[in-house]
C-alpha cells in the first residue's frame, strides 16, 4: 500500500512565517526589518510603506505580511492593504472575503478602518483589493488614494502597501509618490543589477524614498548562517 500522501500546508499556513516559526531566521530578519525601519530616522518615522519588487516572483507579498505581523506583534496598529489590483492575494492568504476592499474606499469615498477586516493577529486589519478595477494604476495614482493615505496614518501607527512589481506596471511607482519609504524585495541570484537599478530609479524619479532592501533566497553557503535565507540592507541612503 503507498504511503498516504503528505498534507501541503495552506497558503497562510506557509506564507506567515513569522507567526508559524517564530523563531527562524526569516522570522528573525522580518524583525530585523522592523526594528531597522523604526530607528532608520527617529525625526522622520515612516508611518506608510510601500513593499515591492524590480518582477514577479521575488517575495514582496511574503515580506509584506510578515513584516505586517512582527510590527502587530510589537503592539504597532497596523494596516495591511493589497494595493495589487492586478493580481490580488492578501484575502486568500488571510482566508478573507474580497467583496468589499480598497477599490470600495476609493469608490465609495470610505476610509481604510471602514473597509478593513480583523485578522487572527491583534493589532492587525487587512484591507483586502476589491473588486478588480479596469484602470489600477489611475486609482492607485489618484487624489482620493493620497487623501486615503493621508487619513489612515492618523487611524493607525504602520500602513503597510503590498503592490506589483516595479517594472512590470506603473501601479507600485504611483503609491511611491504618496508613500513615506519604500521597501524594495530582491530575490538573490534571479535579478540583474541593470534591472534592480532601473526600477530604484523609477521609483526616485517621482521622489519615492527607498528605506530599504531585502535581498532574500541567499544561499545558506555564503556564510551568513543565521541570516541564511533574507538579509535586510537598511537606510533612506542605501542602494542595492
């Protein structure tokens, strides 16, 4: 008789690292992320953060929700919005409804905490995409979405925003601009630099401050045991 198949672990289940092994070093450098972000610029804390990537598959969704989760963990109020209107993930990975989201904010002239939706993690809310508009980066980029930015860190201490890749639409570089810092996620080995350069530079041309990058997948060979799967290079002055 085979032996019986090996249950795969849910989407939340394998994402939410820092919830699932606390105390690994991925868990870990999500907290070094956090702390870092936090003491980067004591006269000018980031409060709206945008996480993204140069392309697809380089983890900005995964360091978005677990940076999220070690900041609600630290007692900080957070809010999590999937601004990916493309290709949304948050509700799934939060095992939420997406009937109603940032898209209804933004249609319905609603605030974040009026749309958001409790999780399991107290201290954090979600604000799921939506409806999936035709126009995502008009809406992204728009008036009311600064105005919604604007309002949402008087309501809570982090905002965090999970957005598309840099160079594959123009969505992650329009929230740039009414952001305070930008986390830029790297996946060692699969970039180009020329690439990862571009879309620093995309993202400085509408004067979007980069506060960080986390340059994650790195090979557990190359010495950094206890760091061996991300690596956080911090500061608004840092370049990857």
């Amino acid at each position: 008789m085979a032996p019986p198949e090996k249950k795969r672990p849910r989407q939340s289940e394998s994402m939410l690292v820092a919830d699932t092994d606390a105390k690994s070093p991925a868990s870990e450098a999500y907290r070094t992320l956090r702390t870092n972000i936090q003491f980067a610029d004591l006269d000018r804390p980031c409060r709206s953060i945008v996480v993204t990537s140069t392309l697809r598959d380089e983890g900005k969704t995964t360091t978005a929700t677990n940076f999220a989760v070690v900041s609600a963990q630290a007692g900080a109020r957070v809010c999590l919005v999937d601004a990916d209107l493309r290709r949304p993930t948050l509700h799934r990975v939060f095992g939420l409804s997406n009937a109603e989201g940032l898209t209804t904010a933004l249609v319905d002239d609603l605030s974040f905490a009026k749309v958001a939706q409790a999780t399991r993690f107290p201290n954090l809310v979600v604000v799921t995409s939506g409806r999936i508009p035709p126009n995502p980066a008009e809406m992204v980029g728009s008036r009311r979405m600064a105005q919604l930015v604007e309002a949402a860190v008087s309501e809570f201490d982090v905002v965090v925003f999970d957005t598309p890749p840099v160079l594959a639409v123009a969505d992650a570089v329009a929230l740039a601009a009414r952001c305070e810092g930008v986390i830029l996620v790297i996946r060692a080995g699969r970039i180009p630099n020329a690439l990862v350069r571009r879309a620093i530079h995309q993202i400085e041309g509408v004067k979007g401050r980069i506060i960080g990058a986390l340059l994650n997948s790195v090979s557990q060979r190359d010495g950094y045991d206890y760091y061996n799967y991300y690596r956080y290079y911090g500061g608004p002055n840092q370049r990857a």
